[in-house]
C-alpha cells in the first residue's frame, strides 16, 4: 500500500507527524505501507514555482491513498499565483468531484455527513476574472465568477448522496439557493429525479440561508447533506464548531477510480503554525475514514476513533478544544498525537 502524505503549508507538518506515528502502529498492526512525503501549495512555491508541479501528480496517480495536510498562509498573500491553486488543481485533474465530510461526536450524539461537490460550481465556473472598465468615465476594477454545473456533474453528486444514505438513516437534505439561483434551480430538479429512483429515501430541500440555523438548532435530523462546492465548504466550517473546534473534522474526496484523497477540511493556521499547539484530530480522523472506506477495516477505524475520544473523555486536549471539553487539560500537539497512538496500541 503506497499512502502519499502531502503535509503542504502551516500546521500541516506538525499534524501531519503525529498521523505518521499512527501509520506506525497500522504497520505493527499487520498493514503493510509504505509511505511516500511530497511538496504542494506554498512549500512548492517556495521550492519549484509552482503549487503543484507535474511529477508530484504523477506519483499521486500511482499511489493508493493520498494524505493532504493543509495549504496556504500570509506568506504567498502577494504571490502572483497562490498555494490555494496546487490544491485546486489536484482535485480537478485527479478527478476528486465527491466530498465526504462526516460531522461525528459521540459526546453530543452528532452523526451526519456533508456531501459537498468538489470539481465545479463558482470554483472552476469560467468566465472568471478581474478587469478594467469605464463606469461614469472613470476606470474602474469588476471581478466576476460564474456558479457553473452541467447536468452530469450534478447527477453523479447527488446518486452518490442517495447511495451512501442506503446505508445510514435514509434521509437526505439538498441544500440550494434555488429561489434565486438557476444553478440552483437544476440542481433541487435533479435532485427530486433522482430521488423517485430511490423510493426507500426520504428527501428534503433547504435554502442555504436557513440551512445555516437548521445545522444548529435541528442537527439530529440530518443524515446525508448534499450541496454544492462553494455552500459545503461553507457549511463544513461551521459544523466543525458542532463537534467541537474547527480543528476536528476530515473529509475523503473519491473519483471514479479507486483513489482516494483525504484532508482535515481545516486551513493552514498559519498564526500559530511551528508552536506545536495545533490540533491534529482532523488528520486523525481523515485516517480513521480510510481504516473504514478504503481498507475496509471497520475494526481498526472504530478503535481509533474510540482512541481519540478516549483522550478527550479524560480531559487531555490542544488548546482550541478547551471549551468543549469538562476538566480540561491542555496538551501540545505532540503530546495529544502520542496519547492518541498510546491508546491504539495499547488499548
Ligand atoms: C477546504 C478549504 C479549501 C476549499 C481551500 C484551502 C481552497 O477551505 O477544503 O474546505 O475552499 O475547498
Ligand atoms: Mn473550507
């Protein structure tokens, strides 16, 4: 098993080495892996010009897993071309266009999934641009993106959602704009024909505007969230605060081979990057989704699920999660990955 581990920009080194201690314990636990480390985002930059350069896309391609810290920072803000780009670039040429986001915490009993759609809408949609025009003959700067899909890129969305509904609570909500939007308006379209082919699934549509209170007044309804590339990642940042601190939650994208790649859907942290206090449970987590989705070992992925939740329940976490939790005590980031492996290996 060839796992890639892309640490990229900020805290993705630190967390990153506490997923390999992890990745160690998997090893004595029978799994054979070897493990690959690249460059993506600003570290690339910095390296070849580039954010993603095309020999790190290949060994991608040949690899089974692939594992993304996190990109970006203060640094490359006056770069022409932005670490953002290298992360962009690799969901779209691998082909990375579904977006798995569980939002899990046993303590409050929270268990639904974000599907957000990874390869279009405003993201890609062209035209886009920045230019010059003269309004009341003066010269003056409009930028425009365009929220694109076309019919197959949202068909292939949304029966992933059904699908993976099959298998939890048969529930899904499809999250839009559609009283204002056209892209919108396809999008609940389609989702209502897929729908009728999936009669054991109940759906429902919200706008994304109340979505945003649903997520915290009702979330013990929701099951699967289908929604678009800009609403999920939206969305996504506000139920880590459900689960805990924006630090907590992972995601795996699929495309239509047998690649995955997973990421914590949080940023690079730059303001407290190299201070060995950030917290690396989204990484975690992106590997405990692997353990369950790519080898499928419901074992091992519920045993370090429970490791980590283990650690929490006995106070011990980084420092963002010290509201959350009862009789906290703060740890640093390679104390909390260490309690972590401890508890997977020895419990
Ligand atoms: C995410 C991130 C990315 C996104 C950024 C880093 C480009 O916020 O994965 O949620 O917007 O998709
Ligand atoms: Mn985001």
């Amino acid at each position: 098993m060839n796992i890639l581990i892309l640490p990229g920009d900020g805290i993705g080194p630190e967390i990153s080495l506490q997923l390999v201690k992890i990745l160690k314990t998997c090893i004595i636990y029978g799994y054979k892996i070897n493990i690959l480390y690249n460059y993506i985002g600003g570290i690339s930059i910095d390296k070849y010009n580039i954010p993603l350069n095309e020999n790190v896309l290949n060994i991608c391609k040949e690899s089974d897993s692939i594992i993304l810290g996190c990109v970006g920072g203060y640094k490359w803000s006056n770069s022409p071309i932005k670490p953002e780009e290298g992360l962009l670039l690799l969901r779209k040429k691998l082909n990375f266009f579904a977006n798995i986001r569980p939002i899990k915490c046993p303590f409050k009993n929270i268990d639904f999934l974000i599907l957000r759609e990874l390869n279009g809408g405003i993201y890609y949609g062209k035209p886009k641009g920045i230019s010059k025009q003269i309004i009341n003959s003066i010269p003056s700067w409009y930028s425009y993106d365009t929220e694109l899909y076309n019919e197959q890129e949202i068909i292939r969305l949304i029966k992933i959602g059904f699908n993976l509904s099959l298998n939890r609570k048969k529930r899904v909500t499809s999250i839009d704009k559609s009283n204002v939007l056209y892209s919108s308006k396809l999008w609940k379209k389609i989702a209502n024909f897929i729908s009728s082919k999936f009669q054991t699934v109940k759906l429902n549509h919200i706008y994304i505007d109340y979505a945003t209170i649903e997520l915290i007044k009702n979330f013990k309804k929701l099951d699967v969230i289908i929604t678009n590339n800009i609403f999920g990642d939206i969305l996504s940042d506000e139920c880590s605060l459900l689960t805990g601190s924006l630090g907590m939650l992972p995601s795996l994208s699929l495309n239509n081979k047998s690649l995955s790649l997973f990421e914590p859907c949080h940023g690079s942290a730059p303001d407290i990057a190299g201070k060995n206090i950030s917290n690396p449970i989204g990484i975690i987590l992106s590997l405990v989704i692997m353990l369950e989705y790519s080898f499928n070992d419901k074992f091992l992925s519920n045993k370090l699920f429970y490791s980590i939740y283990k650690v929490l329940s006995y106070g011990f976490c980084t420092i963002d999660m010290k509201n959350y939790i009862k009789n906290f005590k703060i740890v640093n980031t390679n104390e909390f990955g260490d309690l972590i492996n401890y508890f997977f290996f020895y419990d």
